[in-house]
C-alpha cells in the first residue's frame, strides 16, 4: 500500500476525466515531484459545497 491522498471537490467527474486520464497523469505528477512509490488518489464528492468556504470563496473570486 501506498500513500493515500483524498480529494474533495464539487466535481469530481471532471477531475477523473475521461476514461481517467486526468486522474492517470495527476498520479504520476504526485509520484515525480514528491518521490511516492504508489500513490492511492481518492476522489470525493462534497456533499455541501455551499457550506465549504474554500469552494464558496473561489467561486466569488472568479469573474
């Protein structure tokens, strides 16, 4: 078993891509710059985004 890094997002579709290969690279971008043998990418799903205030003050920042 490797290291295991979670991801909380809105979508979480959009960043697995299609057919992962958005997943497939980030995985090897972890393993390249920080040295991890196998790196587990797990993806969640943010129930209550509106009550997250990174994603709400992100969507502010935009334009």
């Amino acid at each position: 078993m490797g290291t295991r890094v979670t991801l909380i997002c809105e979508r979480p579709g959009i960043l697995i891509g299609r057919r992962g290969e958005l997943i497939k690279r980030l995985t090897g971008d972890i393993q390249s710059r920080f040295q991890l043998d196998n790196p587990q990418i797990e993806v969640q799903e943010e129930r209550e985004p509106n009550l997250n205030a990174q994603l709400m003050s992100e969507k502010l920042a935009k334009p």
